[in-house]
C-alpha cells in the first residue's frame, strides 16, 4: 500500500517537472499543523526553482474553491485540507489545473487525472494516528528532492501539534519524522511517566514543542488577518525571532481585549434566549482574528456563571469577505460555533438531550447552510447572513419535535 503512495507522488511530481508552470501556488489551513505544512511546501519549491504563491485557509471554502479554480494551466496544492472533497476539487477542475492534494484527514478518491489526491489516508495510514498534515508534505518533499530531509524537524512540529499520540507516543511516520530530526540534533525526546516530551533545540536554547505548537496556533488564529500565518511560516522556516515574540504578545493583548469587551456586552444584555438555547452575534467584534475565534470564545465560557448552563450555547461571526493575500471573496455568510456547559455534557454523554453532532448539521441542512465540523461537544457550521434567528428557530423545532415525539 505505502509503495503505492511513493508511486502516486512520483508520479505527481513528474507532471509537475513537465509542466512549462514554474510557479505553485500553495494552499494551507492555519493551524500549527497547516503552517509547518506551508513552511515545508515552500521551502521545497522554492529549492526546485519555482515560485511559491502561499495562501493560508481556515477552511476550504466552496466560494474560495470557485475562484481558485477560475484559473487554469496553474499547479496547485492544498495541504493539511481538502483530502475528503477531491470529488467536488475534481468538478471544479475540470482537467484544466494540475492539482495536487497533501491533506492527512479522510479522503476521498479524486475523479480528475489532473487531481492527485495524495492524502494518505487513501493508501492506508490513518491522519489521526500515524501521519500529520506536515509529515504528509515533508515525505512528498523528500520524494521530490532527497535535500530536504533537514526539513524533518518542521514536521515534526507539525505532528506533535496536531496532537496524535499512541500511548503519549508519536508512532509511525510521524515518529520516523520526529527520530530523524533527533539524528539531525535539532530535536530532542525526553521519556516522562506516560510518554513523551518533545523538544525543538534552536541556538537560543531548547523550547518544548508543545508551546512552539501554541505559538503557531496563535498566529495563525488570532493573527489570521493580520499576516499571523506569513509570520507562522517565517518562524518555521527561520527561528522565532524579537519580531514574532512582540507580535505573539501583541495577539494575546488582542484577544484578551477583544474577549473582554463581548463577555462586558453579554452581562449587559446581549444574551438572546430560546427556550433550549442561548445565543449571541459578535458581528465583525472578533476582526482581525479568525474565525475559528468564536468557537474558541465559547470554549472559554462555557464553564462560567456568564451562561445558563441547561441550554445550548451557541455563538455567531460574520466570515469577513477577505482571504489575507488572495483577495476580495463575497462570502456572505456567518459561521455558528456550537459549545455546552459540563451540565450538559454529562447530559449528551448520558444520552438524555440531543447531541450537536445531530442537532446542528439537521438545521443547517435545512436552510442550505455548509456542515463541517460537527461533533456531539462541540460543532460549527455557516449559513447565510441573516439567517441566525431562523436557523435557532430551526434547531428549537428540532427539539421540540424530539421532545414531543
Ligand atoms: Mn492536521
């Protein structure tokens, strides 16, 4: 199986060595696993010759697809996302793009030659478990060119912060990354009771991977509008630096800001309640941060006495119609993020009350909106601007049918 994999790359990267292309443009989620992704791809293109058009995403979403695949005779890669929807990349492509997939999550075959869907997951590994997004793009890189092995500590960051583990361990591909990387004396492993510490050794001393890995996600979160990612990737590729450190800590003082004054606004009257849910909109409030902020925002007061905690929590924030460096995008949409008190936790987990998984993607379907991340503790979702009220109405008649039935 793995051998069919080397195939699949050697074979992508042969068409992309007969492409007259010489530039790529490369796709990115903003996580720390999306970022040491970018940082790998570009490197390694870069190296290659070509120039590297570098985008992060939060998502790949079906508008920002539409547009990206307005081109044409372009080489394009998405890395960390995009591994489950080659179908729908395929029917935007249309043959007319060499497209190639480097995503860690579940996949689905792609149904254009011209779109190599190289996700892992399609020739045996599991995303969650033996390979991250930046394993993914590292393997490819040295698939490519034998040079960039030294990039093996990049995706060894990547993979301790996506976060899989067996039994505190990285295994597989990821473990390989992260032992090649100790071989290189740029990495260390430190045996703890229930598993292991990771280290990235720099010239200023050793930092433990799990805090780099925070450093990431917070410029690419918090500083998503605000060149966090370009930062990201820099930092990856050159150190942490005077400049990051100050624009780290500048993004903190943001956030606390910008989370201060909504928690203000909710004690003052900015609750709205249904009878299940309770439910605020932050509009543009959260900008320059990303989206995934209101998910995050949530997370931090769900255990507080600032919410009621037998009802559903659910926060709104428009999608500003920018991607950073790509462009004007109309959107029009709000993103839902869906959280519960540990009340209702215990409640969902027991099986007594609706979990978000299905409550959330039902109502959403209903009024068209796009289903994503949903699970039964936390889920979000977009649906069209305006549409806030209807899909809680949406969701109420969900649980009321439920209840009555
Ligand atoms: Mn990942």
């Amino acid at each position: 199986m793995l051998k069919n994999w080397f195939d699949a790359m050697e074979n992508a990267i042969r068409e992309i060595k007969q492409s007259p292309e010489k530039s790529v443009q490369v796709f990115h989620h903003n996580d720390a696993d999306g970022i040491t992704s970018g940082a790998i791809l570009t490197r390694a293109f870069e190296r290659q010759g070509y120039k590297v058009q570098r985008f992060s995403l939060e998502k790949p979403y079906p508008a920002v697809l539409k547009k990206i695949f307005e081109q044409e005779g372009r080489i394009i890669i998405f890395a960390d996302f995009a591994g489950r929807i080659a179908p729908m990349i395929s029917d935007l492509n249309k043959g007319r793009n060499l497209t190639l997939i480097l995503d860690h999550h579940v996949a689905a075959a792609s149904t254009d030659p011209k779109v190599h869907n190289l996700d892992p997951d399609l020739f045996g590994l599991k995303g969650d478990r033996d390979i991250s997004g930046s394993t993914t793009c590292y393997l490819f890189a040295v698939t490519m060119n034998p040079i960039n092995h030294d990039l093996a500590p990049i995706a060894a960051v990547g993979a301790v912060a996506d976060g899989f583990f067996v039994d505190g361990l990285l295994v597989n591909q990821n473990r390989d990354a992260a032992l090649e990387a100790v071989q290189q004396g740029k990495f260390a492993i430190k045996e703890i009771a229930n598993g292991e510490q990771y280290w990235l050794k720099t010239p200023n001393g050793d930092i433990p991977v799990l805090e780099f890995g925070d450093y990431l996600d917070l410029l690419g979160g918090v500083g998503y509008y605000h060149n966090g990612p370009d930062m990201g990737v820099k930092v990856c590729l050159e150190g942490v630096s005077p400049e990051s450190d100050k624009m780290v800590e500048e993004l903190k003082v943001t956030r606390k800001k910008i989370f201060d004054e909504e928690i203000a606004r909710l004690q003052s009257g900015g609750w709205k309640q249904a009878p299940h849910i309770q439910w605020f909109q932050v509009e543009n409030r959260f900008f320059p941060m990303g989206v995934k902020m209101i998910g995050a925002f949530c997370d931090a007061i769900r255990e507080t006495n600032l919410i009621d905690p037998k009802k559903y929590l659910a926060g709104f924030q428009i999608i500003p119609d920018e991607i950073p460096g790509f462009g004007a995008i109309k959107f029009n949409e709000v993103k839902i993020s869906m959280r519960v008190s540990p009340f209702m936790e215990g409640e969902i987990r027991g099986g007594r009350v609706m979990g978000l998984n299905i409550l959330l993607p039902e109502a959403t379907n209903r009024l068209g909106g796009f289903s994503d991340a949903c699970h039964s503790l936390t889920a979000a979702t977009t649906v069209a601007i305006g549409k806030e009220e209807m899909l809680i109405e949406e969701m109420e008649k969900i649980l009321q049918g439920e209840s009555n039935g």
